[in-house]
C-alpha cells in the first residue's frame, strides 16, 4: 500500500497550504518506466519520515492542468511545497540514496 496520497485538481491547493510540514508532490504518469522506479522509494521515505513530512501524486494525465501551472516538462518531476508554496523542484528518478541526499534539508 503507498504511503502517498493521490491529488487531483480538486484536492491539490487544499493539500498543499493546509499541512503543518512540508509535502513533496511527485508528478508522474502510468507509461512513464522512471516514474515506476521511483514510487515504491518514495513511498519507503514517506513512511519512514512520516513524521516531518507528507508526500502526494499527481497523475499528469488525469491532471494536465496542474501539469501546465507548475511547468512540469518532464516526468518525475518532485516538488517540494511549505506552506503553500514551491520550495524545491527534482526532475528524474533517482536511488534511494540520491533522493535522501536532495531532500537533505527538508527530512
């Protein structure tokens, strides 16, 4: 079972301005090979730092238009929200260490 929750259009702003820490969203889409290799390492780091931070998914084919509003060009992309805001932005799939190593000053 993930540990992410699935956002869409309807429950994106909600999700990102009403949690007290921060929540690194992951656009990605079912065909995209990448996308599948880094799901089940940000579901293992969500549950092991599930108390410092939230993570969300974001189908960009079911959401084009969340896509579009924060230029995701290409697929995954993470971005990490506090308080609302865009604070940090990965594009590419990475390993488990390289993933903890970005997020460094966040978990």
């Amino acid at each position: 079972m993930s540990a992410a929750t699935t956002l869409n259009v309807d429950s994106f702003d909600e999700a990102i301005s009403t949690t007290d820490k921060p929540i690194i969203v992951d656009f990605w889409a079912e065909w995209c090979g990448p996308c599948k290799m880094i799901a089940p390492v940000l579901d293992e780091i969500a549950s092991e730092n599930s108390e410092k931070i939230t993570v969300g998914k974001v189908n960009v084919d079911e959401n084009p238009d969340l896509a579009r509003r924060f230029e995701v060009m290409s697929i995954p992309t993470l971005i990490v929200f506090q308080n609302g805001e865009p604070i940090k932005r990965l594009v590419g799939a990475k390993n488990k260490a390289g993933l903890l190593e970005d997020l460094s000053d966040i978990i």
